[in-house]
C-alpha cells in the first residue's frame, strides 16, 4: 500500500503543473473580501527580530517564573504517523507523570495534536477520536485525486472537515484561557513566498474569541498540514507594513522546520543563558530517528520513498544535536519519543486500523512508563552499515 500511494504521487506530480491557485491582488484594508486578517497578527516571522526577541524574552520568563519543573513539548510532522505521537500524549496521561506543559508546539501532523496536548488530559478523548476513528481514511484516495484541478495531488476537503469538527468555538475558549494565565502554544507554517518559517501564536489568535479568530485558526493548522505537491497551499491573508493586504501562500511548516523546540536564536547565540537550568523539553518524532541499512531498488517508487526518508530523518537529527547542545550549555534536559525501528509505520498510510493501531502502541508504550528516552548521541547519529556497528536508536528509557 505504501509503494502503491508513493508510485502515484511520483507519476502523477506532471499532470498538476499546469493547475494553480487564483490569487487575489493586494488591496486596502477596506476593501477586503476574501480571506482574513487577525485583529492582533499572530504571526511571527524570522526576519521580524523584535518579536522574535519577546518571544525568546516570553520563553525565559516563563520558565524561570517559579521553583518547579517548567517544561516544553514540541511535536514533530510525521503525516499518518501522528497517530503514535497522540497516543503517546494519551499513554502519558495513563501513566500519571504528565506534566503541565508551560509551551506546547506543532508542527505539520503535530499541529493538528498540539492544541489538545496543550489543554491536558481533559481533552485525551477528542485526541484519540481525531487520529484513530477513521475520518482521515479518504486523505489519499482516488475520490479525493485533484492533480487537474490544483497545485496539489488531492483534495484538502477531508482535512478540511477534520479541521473543522475538531477546532471549536469550545477549544478556541479553553486556549484562551490558559493562554491569559501565561501558558503558550505556538504552530509553524512554512511562508512559500517568503522562504520563512512563521510560529503563530495560537493562544494570542484564539483570545480574539470571534468567528474570524475561529475561522483563521483552523486556516493556519489547515496550512501546517498541508504537503506540499500532495494538498494544495493555503492563502492567509496579512497586513503589510504600508498597511495593505496581502495574501500569503502557506504550507507544511515541516518543510523548513522538523520540530519547534527551542528558539533558533537562543541557540545559535552559543552562549549560556538564563533562566532555562533545570527546565525540560519534550519532543515526539512522529516517525523513525534510524533506518536499518538496506540496498535501494532502482525502481522511482524505491528511490523517491528512500529520499524523502533520508533527508527527513538527516533534519530531524541536526535539529535534535542542536536542541542538546544547546540543553548542554544551559543546564536542561531533553527527551525524546520516536516510533521504534521495529513497529510497522508509514507517513503515508492514514488505513484506520493502521492508524488505531500506531495509536495503541503509543499509548501502550507511555502508559508503561517506557515511551521515552533521554537525548544522547546513540539518538542522532546517522545509521551504520553492516559490519560497522548498531547506529540508530536506543531501547526506550524512562526519563
């Protein structure tokens, strides 16, 4: 099945060359008609160093602002795979050590879990619902194939309805209340026009507490999850600096980013900073850290499939190292969760006993205390081939 979603991707990325998405010309403020502009803008650029240095300022404050554990949880993309990472987040609920998370972050699959991880073990059961009921069966199905009709393989419309069961006027009122007591979560977008990965700041979105807040939320993790060639992009609407709008094409934010941990900034300041000693990140890697050596096939399923692999797993990595110098420098701890070498997974396969079984050997793994291990160098370093030694990842630990 695997092979079968793969060779139709790759033979059908042709016919979609020619499909485009209409986009509407910069306007002014008033006389916008099509997509929407937050009453506080959200989002957050690399290049806007201003807001990047409160949202570092935002990070320090809050986990040096009292005398227990503060802790952060990045949840990585992964597409069908998100299905173990949510029941990791359930499992650790069941295992009874889950902390309250002073930040929370999603990118792409993790977008989509990332609000409910956020909000705790009260909404565990709206988690499960999303990623093991089967409503993301139909994603890459023949019903769905659109490559004539759109820069994108397939329709978005099942994710789209997916988005809008799960994102309510209900979820947007609990984000904002644990956004005003100081708590965080952040969701990253890949900016195609631009080059830029944007963090939105959901929490800052959902206190706008009105249809265009609920709409524009659901616009963004919508975005998040959208692969590119695979679902066609996103338009959101923005203001620019001279105070017109401007329709931005958005997409998979795993595309420049694996994971959102901590700040870029922070880390290639290279210096120890204050405020972090004692603190805790958590990453889930909605897919594999290791690849058992294999000789390649020639055939373009084979090679296409091993690619991708390749350079996901090389970025997620370089990432990780970076997170733990970094942790090293400042007295912190990191831990990761990654689906085990040895369980059957695919990004692409969203098969509903597929999914609901990813889920239950996630959540059995955390409820057993076993899900996660500690970052070290057996975690990031690439693969070996045969003869020169195990490579890849470590039987899980606990913390």
């Amino acid at each position: 099945m695997q092979r079968v979603r793969i060779a139709l991707i790759a033979a059908c990325l042709a016919f979609s060359a020619c499909a485009t998405v209409d986009r509407a010309p910069e306007m002014s403020l008033h006389e916008l008609e099509r997509g929407l502009v937050a009453t506080q803008d959200p989002r957050i650029a690399p290049s806007d160093q201003g807001r990047l240095e409160r949202i570092a300022e935002d990070f320090r404050n809050r986990l040096a602002g009292s005398d227990r554990r503060r802790s952060i949880l990045a949840l990585s993309g992964g597409g069908a795979n998100g299905a173990y990472g949510a029941g990791i987040v359930a499992g650790w609920t069941q295992h009874g050590d889950r902390p309250d998370f002073d930040i929370v972050t999603g990118v792409s699959t993790g977008a989509l879990a990332a609000p409910y991880a956020f909000l705790g073990p009260d909404w565990d059961d709206e988690l499960a619902a999303a990623y093991s009921e089967g409503q993301t069966e139909g994603l890459l199905s023949w019903r769905s194939f659109a490559a004539f009709l759109s820069p994108g393989l397939f329709s978005p419309r099942t994710l789209e309805a997916l988005v809008e069961e799960h994102v309510t006027p209900a979820l947007l009122a609990q984000i904002a209340l644990e956004n005003k007591k100081g708590r965080r979560l952040f969701v990253a977008t890949t900016n195609l026009d631009s080059g830029e990965t944007v963090i939105w700041d959901m929490g800052l979105l959902a206190e706008g507490g009105d249809e265009n807040a609920l709409r524009l939320f659901r616009q963004v993790l919508l975005a998040s999850a959208s692969i590119p060639g695979v679902f066609p992009p996103v338009l959101i609407a923005g203001v620019t600096e001279a105070g017109t709008v401007r329709q931005e094409m958005h997409v998979d934010g795993g595309v420049n980013t694996p994971f959102l941990g901590v700040p870029e900034g922070m880390i290639l300041s290279g210096e120890a900073l204050p405020g972090w000693s004692g603190s805790e990140l958590y990453v889930i890697i909605n897919g594999k850290l290791g690849q058992d050596y294999r000789q390649t096939k020639g055939s373009l399923p084979s090679v296409f499939v091993r690619s991708y692999q390749s350079m996901t797993q090389s970025l997620l990595r370089t990432s990780l190292a970076a997170q733990g110098a970094f942790a090293r420098r400042n007295g912190m701890r990191v831990n990761v969760a990654a689906i085990p070498p040895e369980v059957d997974a695919s990004a692409l396969d969203f098969d509903q006993d597929s999914m609901t079984a990813l889920f239950e050997e996630g959540r059995r793994r955390a409820a057993a205390g076993d899900g996660w291990a500690p970052l070290n160098v057996g975690l990031v370093e690439p693969p070996s081939p045969p003869g020169g030694g195990s490579g890849g990842q470590p039987g899980p630990q606990n913390p």
